[in-house]
C-alpha cells in the first residue's frame, strides 16, 4: 500500500461560542471544508493496486460502507462485504471505546467522506483520532498485523505554547502504561483498556483497542506488535504516539485524550455535538443562554457594526444582508414571533436539517410556514442564504414559494406559503393517515414532484440542483398538491458545466452513489433520489434503514428488485391501492422509479423525459426500457453472529456484525 501522510490537526480544543447568531457570521464556510472540532486525520493509507473494474467496484464500495454504517451507529462497530468477484468490496469501521454514540456517528462521517479519496485503488484505511475505517477486494477482517503498520509520533500538546518537557521520568512512565494497556486489552471488555499515571508533571495516558472482528489471541499479537513498535519509534522523546496496526491501535499521550470534554478540560467533544445533531436539544439551557448573551451583546452595536462585522474578504455576505433588508422579502422578527404566537409548540409543523417550522399568521390574515434557524454556524449561513437567493429566482406549481425572511433579530427566518397538509411523509409512512392518499392523489404527487424538478433542472432561469429530495420535503397543499421545498442544500451551475465538485450533503439512503463516492454533483443525483421517492410512494414502504424493519431482513431496493426479477411486483403495492388502479399502472410506476434509480447515472432517463413516460400522449402505449438493478441490494439483516477470525467467540461477539454477500452486476457507476 501507498501511504498518504496528511497534516494532523492540532489537538488545540477550539473555545469559541458555537451558539452564533446567523448575520454575525463571517465568510461562508466551503462546502469542502470541515467544520471545526470534526476529528483529525492521524493517517492514510490507499492500495498500490487498482480495481480491475472501478465503475462496478464503487457500486459495491457504496454499498458496504452503507451497511457498517447501520452497525456502527448501534453498536460502534462494523463489517460486511458486497459485491460479487473481482467487485467484491470488504469493510470495516470501529470507534475507540472512549467515544460516545454520538460522537462516533461523527468520526464514522469523517471517514466516510474522506476514505474515498483512495478510489479507485482496491483498498485503503484510514485512521481518524477516535476511529477507523478500512475497506479492500480481500477479506482482512480477522488480520491483526500486515505490511501497511506504522507508528505516528508527534508533537501535538493541550497547550497553546511551548510542548512540555518530555523526560526519562515521562518516558518511563508512558512505556510502563502502553505495555499495561496493552495486556489487560485482549481480555478487556470489547478489547478496550485505558490507564493513566498523573502523579508527575507532565501526566502520561495510553489505551489500546482491537477491533472486534479479533479474537482475543489475535487481538493480543496485534497490541504486542503495536506496542513494540511504539516504544522503538516514539519513546522517549514525543509526548504523544500512536501504534497503526491493521487490527488495533495503541496509543498514548500527555493529554487525557480518552477522558470525556468535562474531565479532559477540551471543549471539542460538544463541539462535535453540536456539528452532527444539531436538533438534539433545542430549548435546552445553555442554547438559551447562549443566544440571550449574544442577542445582550448585539443590542449594544449599531447597525453598521453588525454590517461590517459580518462581511467576509469580499463581503459578499455583508452585501446579502443589505440586499435583504432593503427588498420586499424582508420581515420584521417581531411581525413573525407575533404571528407565531412567540413560537408556539401548538404552532410548530415540523423540525429540519437545521431548524424548526411554525405555522403563522400575518397581521393581514394571511396563513405563513415561518422556518426558525435557532442554531446558527458559518456552514448554515450559507445554506441560508442559498435557499433565499435561488428559491426567489424561480416559480413553479410545484415548487414552494418563498414569501421573505427576516434578519434583523437574534434568530434568522424564512417566511414560505403556508400547507395546510405539511409534509408527504406525516401520511405516507403513518398507518391511519396514508388512507388519505389514495393512487389518484399518489399519482399526482409523483407527476407534479417530477414536473417541479424537471422544472429546475431544465426550464428555470438558473439550472438548480435540489440534493435533498425526500418524502419530508415534499409538501402538500389542501388537494394534496405537491411542492417541493427546502432548498438549504440547493446548489445552481451553468449549461457548460458537467458537473460541480461539492462536499457530501443530503440524506444517507436517497443519495446517488456516484455523488458518495466522488463527491461530483449532477442533475442525476436528484433523479436517483425522486427514483427512491417514488417507489416509497408506490409501496408505502421508508426506504433509508428499512432493513431492521424489513420482515424479508431486505433493504426495500432489494425487495423490489427481487420482486421485479420475479415478475411480482404488485405484490409490494401498497395494500390500501389495490383496488384503486389497474395493474398496468402500478408496473408503470414501479418501472420508471427503478428507471430513475438505477446505479448508472447515464442510465437515468432526465426528469423532462420522466414526465413524458408518466403523462404524454400515448404514454401507455410507449415501451419503457428495461432497468438495471439499483445499487443497494440483498442487504440483509446483521443481528447474527460471526467469528471471523475462525477462533473461539470471545465477549466481544455481543456486539453484531456481518460479512453479508450483495449480488451486483457490473453496472456503470459513473
């Protein structure tokens, strides 16, 4: 393997305020960019070698990494493979046992998003300051050692200044903890052990940990191994090392690094909250605090301050603001909080990506959806201020319409027309509600959703690409109309551009693989997601982690595609439609939703083409083409067992994984 150094992060734990007013931000984050207190790099390492088919290798690749994910975000660790051949694609992710769910849901999406960087070679692992991911064409999950093993050894400390004086007495200490560690790990509790020696200045801490696809004996030689190596590379003279092995780390430091935020002194672990639930506590205290010492703090400054304070280099946004204000889409915070009842909870429709929505009334009598961002970052500012610049530039039946916003108060707001019947979503997946939405409302729904991105995509003034299409962002007026809202993650391109290199956004399970693997953004990406939209809609069925729910252990792709195959997919119509509409139109649905989210982005017909198969003339009449299998197939259920080392289970079996088979053919992923 090739390795690929990268810069470290410094430890440095960032203090500044995480609870800032929207127009208090300064330049819009990139979209590449990774938002502080996300976890450092500490290595790379990609295969020399390359895919012998790297189309059909990404497919699979998109599919492991999507089912450790469902594993990982139980249980802090992962394995599986997919894929059949030369396309077979082996994974596996683990958190340090020091990581809180939450904060291993974050390092597991930095390694996501970062490890693709090694396509298309067959293999590589990176190795984050908390966690680990690897993937390969060969199964290595029992492997403790290989020839990819390193020691990293560096000078990052807690503080600001000058690293502290590292001496025998520290060496000593740190060599006496890492071989502690990393006995007590192969016996220990999911193969995690920490230990500190504090009673010297500067303290020494260490832990190790074997991924749990080890058994103890194999989890032991690799410790062994990474110790040895440590001790010869690191010690004595950095403060900090860490012993890479292809199943375990070793570590250890002068900093409490497995320590929570509040014992350790660093802020970075709530950071790291905040950055990957951003929902999760919304009235909670310190976010109450947070915003009345800055709304405190904000009503001492002019208006000018504010301007220039939020200006960026080119004060772009500076400019935003002012356009704002001075335009007819701007209204007063205190006309929206009155027109909310203050925020009511009895008002409150729904809850997004980054922030809430009440139902309100104007001082006119008009009906308004009034979207609360309570929470505010750089990275969010821009997401603001694309939704009010691209959603005020187009017009559509089946588009939602942008009314105003407002951002002269300590919050920012959007102001949109107002559905009575919210979001598709609160009928579609409820088993009382979905009765409302018979097949002539379903069929409208996956009409007039088409015709609205058909619309973006080809007949606006500007080419949108929307990103985030999903069930909840289908709205539904009083005849269960559909418009298309929430364009936070909307991004517009020119007609001479083939595509736009962004960072990875939008909802895991409606994501194109194409745009997961490369991060290259087109029109196809929101053709991908209507194609899972619609078979939803046709079956009634979530698609995003349906395989827990899912009584066949099956993603709902691979039950359609089985059924499909079959010739028996009627037998996935939603049981409320089956004497609403003739078998013939079920099957035409059903085709043009697999048609649309087939693995080849060139396979999927664009959404002008996708109107035309569900409504023009002689529509029924016109043979449609024959579908290639979606990417995410025989995804099955990982409540089983399995030692894959070929030893003894050991107690770290209580925690599920699988190395499940997937059959995908050699379809173009990009």
């Amino acid at each position: 393997m090739q390795r690929q150094r990268r810069p470290r992060a410094s430890h440095q734990h960032r203090s500044g305020p995480f609870l800032l007013v929207l127009f208090l931000s300064a330049v819009v984050a990139a979209d590449d960019a990774a938002p502080a207190g996300t976890p450092a790099i500490v290595d790379t390492v990609c295969a020399a070698t390359q895919a012998a088919d790297p189309e059909a290798f990404d497919v699979s690749f998109v599919t492991t990494l999507e089912m450790i994910y469902q594993n990982v975000t139980r249980w802090s660790f992962g394995a599986a493979g997919s894929g059949e051949g030369n396309d077979t694609v082996f994974g596996l992710g683990q958190c340090m046992g020091y990581l809180s769910p939450t904060d291993c849901q974050l390092c597991y999406a930095q390694s996501r998003v970062k490890l693709p960087h090694c396509l298309p070679a067959d293999g590589g692992r990176i190795y984050l300051d908390g966690c680990f991911l690897r993937y390969g064409a060969d199964n290595f999950t029992a492997a403790a050692t290989d020839a990819s093993d390193t020691a990293v050894c560096s000078n990052a400390t807690a503080a600001a200044s000058a690293p502290p004086v590292v001496g025998t007495g520290f060496a000593a200490a740190a060599a006496a903890l890492v071989r502690n560690v990393t006995a007590a790990a192969p016996a220990a509790k999911d193969y995690y052990y920490a230990a500190s020696a504090s009673g010297r200045a500067p303290p020494a801490y260490a832990a190790a940990q074997c991924w749990r696809s080890l058994n103890a004996s194999a989890c032991a030689t690799c410790v062994a191994s990474a110790r040895d190596r440590l001790l010869r590379n690191c010690l004595p003279a950095a403060p900090e090392g860490y012993g890479l092995n292809a199943g375990c780390v070793v570590r250890y430091s002068t900093r409490p690094f497995y320590l929570p935020a509040s014992a350790g002194g660093g802020g970075g672990s709530s950071a790291r909250r905040i950055a990957v639930i951003v929902v999760a506590s919304v009235l909670s205290a310190m976010a109450v605090m947070g915003i009345a010492f800055i709304w405190t703090r904000m009503r001492s400054r002019s208006r000018d301050d504010l301007l220039r304070a939020d200006m960026g280099d080119d004060g772009s946004s500076g400019e935003m603001i002012r356009a704002i204000a001075a335009s007819q889409l701007s209204f007063k915070y205190q006309e929206l909080r009155a027109a909310t009842d203050e925020f009511s909870q009895t008002n409150k429709l729904g809850q997004g990506g980054y922030g809430s929505v009440y139902r309100g009334v104007l001082a006119d009598g008009r009906e308004v959806a009034v979207k609360r961002l309570f929470f505010n970052t750089r990275q969010w500012a821009e997401q603001f201020f694309n939704e009010v610049k691209l959603v005020s530039q187009v017009q559509h039946k089946n588009l939602v319409k942008l009314l105003g916003c407002s951002v002269e108060g300590p919050e920012s707001l959007l102001v949109y027309e107002y559905l009575c019947n919210t979001s598709l979503d609160h009928y579609l997946f409820d088993a009382f509600k979905k009765n409302a939405l018979d097949w002539e409302r379903r069929f409208e729904i996956v009409l007039g959703t088409a015709e609205g991105l058909s619309y973006l995509h080809s007949a606006s003034e500007v080419r949108i690409i929307h990103r985030d299409i999903k069930a909840s962002n289908v709205l539904l007026d009083d005849r269960f109309r559909p418009k298309i809202a929430d364009f936070g993650l909307a991004r517009n391109f020119m007609d001479d551009q083939s595509h736009l290199s962004t960072g990875l956004a939008g909802t895991f399970g409606y994501m194109a693989p194409e745009y997961i693997v490369h991060g290259q953004l087109t029109e196809k990406a929101d053709i991908y997601s209507y194609g899972v939209l619609v078979l939803e809609i046709v079956t009634g069925r979530k698609s995003h982690n349906s395989v827990a729910s899912s009584a066949e252990g099956l993603s709902l792709m691979a039950l359609i595609w089985r059924h499909y195959t079959a010739g028996t997919l009627t037998e996935l119509l939603d049981p409320n439609l089956r004497e609403q509409c003739s078998e013939e139109d079920a099957l035409r649905v059903f085709h043009v939703g697999l048609l649309c989210a087939q693995a080849s982005p060139n396979l999927r017909p664009p959404m002008w083409k996708v109107v035309e198969m569900l409504s023009g003339r002689d529509h029924k009449a016109v043979a449609l083409p024959r579908p290639t299998q979606p990417p995410f197939i025989n995804v099955k259920g990982s409540s089983g067992k399995s030692d894959s080392s070929g030893g003894s289970a050991s107690n770290s079996d209580k925690s599920p994984f699988s190395l499940n088979q997937l059959s995908v053919s050699g379809v173009q992923a990009r």
